[in-house]
C-alpha cells in the first residue's frame, strides 16, 4: 500500500492510495480511479468509493485494502454506523 501523489492537467493535486486488490487508487477526496497497466491512474472514469454497487469489487478487497477503504467511509461519511450499545 502506498499514496501516490498525482498532479492534473489543471494543476490540482491528488492524493490517491493504492488498492492493489481491485487495480484501482482511492483519492482523499472518495473517488476511487482505475489503474492502468503502466501504473498510472484513468483520472476521467472515477466513482465514488459510496456510489460502488458493484458487491464483487467490495467482496475482492483484501484485507489491508478493506481497511482503508473501511477507515475512509468511517472518517469522511456519514455512511458508517457503529453499533456501540
């Protein structure tokens, strides 16, 4: 696992870590991106990390990769719900 920081066309700039499991990268910002085979990330296709319905792209997170993902919804959504009694 590793954050790759990514300058755009436009001169933002992009944090995005890597999800080795599923071949893509999820930005700070929740959108995650494909991964190319030259390692680069297809910034035009992104989706955000809560508009995924695809259930076998959740299910082919590893462990590590599920961790982060979890961890971004738990701090960055309201999504999240923990079940404390």
């Amino acid at each position: 696992m590793g954050k790759n920081i990514i300058k755009t066309n436009d001169n933002q700039t992009l944090k995005i870590t890597e999800l080795n499991s599923v071949g893509s990268g999820l930005c700070d910002n929740g959108m995650v991106y494909p991964q190319l085979s030259n390692g680069e990330y297809d910034l035009d296709t992104g989706t955000h990390i809560l508009d995924i319905d695809n259930t076998d792209w959740f299910k082919s997170l590893d462990t590590n990769d599920e961790k982060i993902v979890n961890q971004y919804v738990k701090d960055n959504t309201d999504f999240w719900v923990d079940n404390k009694e």
